[in-house]
C-alpha cells in the first residue's frame, strides 16, 4: 500500500508541478486583470483633477461679454444686472428696447450694459444683434449666450389652436435655435458656455400644459445634442429647469375662463362646460400664486454656469420638499407617472364635470 503510493506520488509529480505551475499563472494574470480597472479608475480620476485647473472659468467677467436673451423682464432682466455688476459687457437682448423693463434696465445699470433690439423669432433681429455683438466685443470675446427668452401660457389640448402650439414652439424652441446657431462661432472661440432656460415641464406631463411642455421638452433635446457636439470644442453646455416661479417673473399669462370659453366651438363647449373651465382656472392661478416670491435660486443657478469651472448639465430648481419627486419623476413607469394625477382633487373633479351640462 506504501510503495503503490509513492510510486503514484513519484510518477504524478510533473503533473502536479504543472498544476501549481498553472495555478500560478492563473493566480498572476488575476491580479493583472484586478490591478487593471483599480489602475484605470486611479489614472481616470487623476486625469479629472488635473482637467480641472484646467477647465475654463472666469472669476470675474471683465474683459469678458455675455449674450442673454429676454431682459425686459424676470430671470433676463435680474441677470443682465447680476452680470453687469461682476464686470461683463452685457448685451441685454429686448423685445421692447423702448420699453418700461428695457429703459429700467439700462438706467440701472454701468455702461458695459447694452441694450439690443432682439426678437427670437427675428432672423434679421438675431443677424443684426450678432453683428452689433462682434462690433463691440471686448478683448476676450463673447464668453455665454443665456438663452432665457420664453413665454408661458396654459391650457387644455383641446382648448388650444394649431397657432397656439406654433406660437408658443417658435419662441421657445425655435427662438433658442436660431440664436444658438447665430452666436455659436463667437462662444466656440472663447471656449465659453451655452445655458438654456427650460423647465420642470420638460419631463413632467402636468396637465394644461401641453403646448409649453412640447417646447421645452424640444428645447433639452437641441441642448442635450449640443453639448455632446461641443465638448469636442471645450464649450459647457447647462440646462436650468426653473420650477414654479410665475409669482417671482409674471411669465405667466393672465387669462380668463370666458377668454377660453369664447375660443371653444360648439362640440368643446358640449365636452367642457363653463363651470369647470372656471374651476380650472381658479385651480390653476391658486398653484402659481404658492410658487416661488423670489428668483434668488434660479439667477444664482444661471451665475454657476456662466461662471464655475464645472457647470452642472442640469440644474433642477424646485423646494427641498419638491427635489425627491422630481428627481424620481423620470425614471419611473409610465403607469405610475399618469397615476400620479389620479390623487389630485383637480383632476377628480374634472373626470366628474366633463360632459356636465
């Protein structure tokens, strides 16, 4: 039985070198393959902190010029004046350059504050801003284009026009467009920042919204696409997505449930009668009367990404209550994001009045 077992030992023992010889490489080329990623995310990270003293930023605006659409009034006019202050030649676009909000502003401000005639919709307004921008650049060149100008209004689908969505997606999404292709050259060349104002309704499907949902949901996608085509060129590309703050801009447009009421053909006005056109206007004015008084979180939001070294991609700006839900919002199943408006008392209501007489 001992010598079968030494003989088996002493014939196997190449074969058991072998092994041990096998299980060591195996045993090596593991750890190889173990150091890899750990190496990978240590150069990786690395290489992020050393990006960053090298990211662009600018710790004061002079010498610097910031484009901002939509100053008569709200976010465009409070920046405009936030920026003036921190020393950036600022072109304050206007719809109404002879305007209440225009004159303000310009009284109010240095005389690196300029006032332009500036329509979004406008090709020749954006071309005529453009050149009176590349005539008066200080010496480092545009540095932001804040793409703020916007409109807001409220309603059922079926309470509005093909005109109504054609409006509202021209100015919103289209006025953005136009601007962003016009000025791009100019901010490529400083390396600078794109900043888009959107909007919670971009991703939440709230209802009256619809048309103003449409445009904004359009206006992310155009950034999004952006920013992916220029960080080839160093250009920051940021998203703010404002909340409610109809009390803090009176974007909102004023409208009365006969204004809707008048708009209705006979068919609508047999779906939706008077009285809950009525309660949803009440309903919905109440809403934009609880928002935000100020606009302290959103101006401050567009101050980071024009100026940090790293702007955020997105910056969502709602009530610390709010922030979970609307984080979650997106990534949730549809069945449960329509569900959601099944607990509301509004649109309890409304599935009982519909058709009401």
């Amino acid at each position: 039985m001992g010598i079968y077992s030494v003989a088996v030992s002493t014939s196997s023992s190449p074969q058991v070198h072998r092994s041990f010889t096998n299980m060591n490489t195996i045993f090596f080329i593991g750890q190889i393959i173990g150091i890899l990623p750990i190496s990978a995310f240590l150069l990786f990270t690395l290489a992020k902190l050393v990006s960053r003293r090298r990211l662009n930023h600018v710790e004061d605006g002079y010498g610097y010029a910031v484009l901002i659409t939509g100053c008569d009034s709200g976010f465009g006019y409070q920046l405009a004046q936030c920026l003036d202050h921190k020393g950036f030649v600022v072109f304050a676009g206007c719809l109404s350059p002879e305007g209440a909000g225009a004159q303000s502003l310009a009284r109010q401000s240095s005389s690196n504050l300029k006032i332009l005639k500036l329509d979004v919709t406008s090709d020749e307004d954006v071309q005529q801003a453009k050149k009176m921008v590349q005539d008066n650049l200080p010496e480092k060149g545009l540095w932001a284009v804040v793409n703020n100008a916007g409109v807001s209004d409220w309603a059922e689908i079926e309470w509005s026009t093909i005109e109504d969505f054609r409006n509202m997606v021209d100015i919103n999404l289209f006025g953005c467009i136009r601007t962003s292709i016009a000025f791009l050259p100019l901010v490529r060349a400083a390396k600078g920042r794109m900043v888009y104002v959107s909007s919670i309704f971009a991703f939440f499907n709230c209802l009256n919204m619809g048309a103003y949902s449409v445009s904004k949901r359009g206006l992310e996608a155009f950034a999004d696409c952006l920013r992916v085509e220029m960080a080839s060129f160093g250009v920051k590309v940021s998203i703010i997505q404002p909340g409610n703050f109809g009390r803090a801009t009176n974007i909102l447009r004023m409208k009365s449930a006969l204004d809707i009421w008048e708009k209705l053909d006979d068919e609508r006005k047999q779906t939706f009668n008077h009285q809950y056109i009525e309660l949803a206007s009440e309903y919905f004015m109440s809403m934009c009367k609880s928002g935000f008084k100020d606009a302290n979180l959103v101006i401050n939001a567009m101050l980071h990404a024009v100026m940090s070294a790293q702007p955020k991609y997105r910056y969502l700006l709602v009530s610390a209550m709010d922030r979970f839900f609307f984080q979650l919002f997106p990534f949730l199943p549809t069945v449960l994001t329509d569900a959601v408006f099944s607990f509301s008392s509004m649109y309890t209501k409304r599935k009982e009045m519909l058709y009401v007489k």
